[in-house]
C-alpha cells in the first residue's frame, strides 16, 4: 500500500454501510460499462468516437449521492455514474452511442448527448459549458416557486476559461440561487495543461471574485466528493445561494478515444493509476469491514456480466425509423 493509500483510508468517516455498498455498486457500474464502450469503439461498432469517465468514477456518483431524486442535474460526457444513480439503464446510454432507436433520444441525437427529463436529467450538450446556463435556470425555477430543490451542473476545467462559465456563475451568486457548480480539473482541456490555462493555483479559489464559497477535493475519494457536495446541498437548501466545487481527478484516456493523448507524460499517467477511484473505495470498505475484496470482485464480475447482457440487447435494435425523422421537433 502507498502513503496515498494509506492516507486515504484514514480520510473522513465513512457513511451508512448500505450506502457505501451502493456507491460502490454504481462506481463498478460506470467502470464496467465504460470499459465496454472503449471495447465497442476499438471494434468499430460506434458511429462516432467515445468519450471516457475513468477515473471520474467518484466525482460523478459521490456528487449523485448528496442529491435527491428532485434535484435537476446537468450532467456531462464523463459522468455516467450520475445518470445511472438516478436510474438512466447501461443499455439506454450504450444505445446511445451505437445510434440505435433504443436511446433515450431515440437515435435522432446520437453519442453522448442522452438525457432523461423524468429522471430530472438534463441531456448534454457539446458545447461546453452551455449547461451551466440551463443549471441556473432550473435552480431559478425552485427558488421562484419557493421549494427547496435545486440543481447541479458539470464542466471540466478548460470550460472554466469560457463566457459562459463565467456568466452563469456570476449570475448565481448575485441572485443567490441554489446550484452547485462541479468542476472536474482532470489535468487537461483536449490537449492543453491546466497551467497553460489559468494563473491561478486551483479553480476552488476564484469563487472567491464571484462572492461565492469554493472548495477543492479530492476527485478520486467518493467520500471526500460526497461530503464537500452535501455541505453545498445544504447552503443551497438553506437559501445560502450557490458553491463551485472542484474535485481533482486524471483523464486517464484521450480526450475521446480517437485522441492517442501523445502529448501527456507517461509518468503523470502511472503516477495516477496508482490512485485508481474504485481500487482506493474498495481498500476503504475493506479495511472497514463493510466489504470484503472476495465480495467486491464477486459483485464487479456480476455486474460485467450484466453490463455485456445489455450490450448485446443494444446490438439487436432496430435503428430509427426514417419516417420519423420529423417527429419530436420544434423551431
């Protein structure tokens, strides 16, 4: 074990048992079902490239966990463990990817932009961070109908250097509303460094120009991820307006599998795959007794299984019917 390691599993208490096994569930889920989104590009049945969340495991559930089903979540290409905590199934996003009529957007908008409006879900959209705008309006609806729900949104770091990052932030904090802001500085925005994009030392610490609180986490401890975003789930609720939360993670891949990633040193690679978010969760769960390793693996290979059952179902969809190709517009 490694001193991060061990730091790790000394960090924070660890939350109801039954919760902890959930979140590893979902973690394990992600994990399993990206790995098989890699596999079908690399066979060439994707139409379009595919766009990987390893290592974003723990931001993308721990974040989910602190939220309620009401919550509105604007969620992004790396955060499936998000969509699948709130019940988006491996075979609707498979689908997506693979173009088939089966996905939740039907097959008219394909890859990475699936969504589902009943789960509170709002879909993706390429042009990052557009859906830090669509955040705070839905945030601005709760508070103009006085409820206390509220609402979340990703981006990674490089959208951090966009207007409309900037904007949608600025906004929330005047109008005090109840969103929180995930930034996922996963080192690189395509092929550009963090340094090569900011001045400053972290981006928890510019929050601080808007008027808001920041806070930066560890992006590979799910506890950690979820502990900073249930104190934000609380001042939001509490009418104390907005948080910009950075959980600090690698893009263990290219930008999208097309992408080699030439340009990242090998050794920044190994040094974070000795800090692998599921392998760090599981040593945590172990040592507390909460779940053995022979239960871990036993559970992951169930849940391969499961995720290549859906896969294969994907596979035997129709695509869209062209004749519907007109249906569920508007202009």
């Amino acid at each position: 074990m490694t001193g991060t390691e061990a730091a790790l599993l000394e960090a924070g208490a660890l939350p109801d048992p039954g919760l902890c096994r959930r979140m590893h569930h979902f973690m394990a889920l992600m994990r399993a079902t990206d790995d098989r989104l890699v596999a079908l590009f690399r066979q060439g049945q994707l139409p379009g490239s595919y766009y990987s969340g390893n290592w974003h495991e723990a931001i993308a559930v721990g974040t989910a966990a602190a939220l309620r089903h009401d919550d509105v979540m604007a969620p992004l290409h790396r955060d499936m463990g998000a969509h699948f905590w709130r019940g988006l199934q491996p075979r609707e996003v498979i689908a997506s990817f693979m173009g088939k009529a089966g996905s939740p957007s039907g097959g008219r908008d394909g890859t990475l932009h699936y969504g589902r409006l009943d789960l509170h879900i709002l879909n993706p959209v390429s042009q990052i961070p557009n859906n830090y705008p669509a955040a705070i309006g839905a945030a601005f609806a709760s508070k103009y109908r006085r409820s206390d729900g509220l609402a979340i949104a990703y981006c990674g770091d490089g959208s951090t250097s966009r207007g409309d990052f900037h904007e949608a932030v600025n906004i929330a904090a005047v109008l005090r509303l109840p969103v929180i802001f995930v930034v996922e500085n996963n080192q690189y925005a395509y092929s550009t460094p963090v340094r090569r994009q900011m001045a400053t030392a972290d981006i928890a610490s510019k929050a601080a120009a808007y008027g808001l609180p920041g806070e930066k986490v560890d992006g590979t401890d799910v506890i950690a991820v979820w502990d900073a975003t249930g104190r934000a789930v609380q001042r939001a609720r509490a009418g104390e307006g907005p948080t910009l939360l950075e959980c600090v993670t690698m893009r263990m891949h290219g930008h999208a599998e097309h992408d080699p990633a030439d340009y990242v040193d090998p050794a920044l690679i190994e040094e974070w795959r000795r800090r692998d978010p599921l392998a760090l969760f599981e040593a945590r769960l172990a040592a507390a007794g909460i779940l053995s390793p022979e239960e871990a693996e036993a559970d992951k290979a169930e849940i391969k299984a499961f995720v290549l059952a859906e896969a294969a179902a994907v596979r035997d969809m129709p695509y869209p019917d062209p004749s519907t190709v007109e249906e569920g517009l508007y202009a």
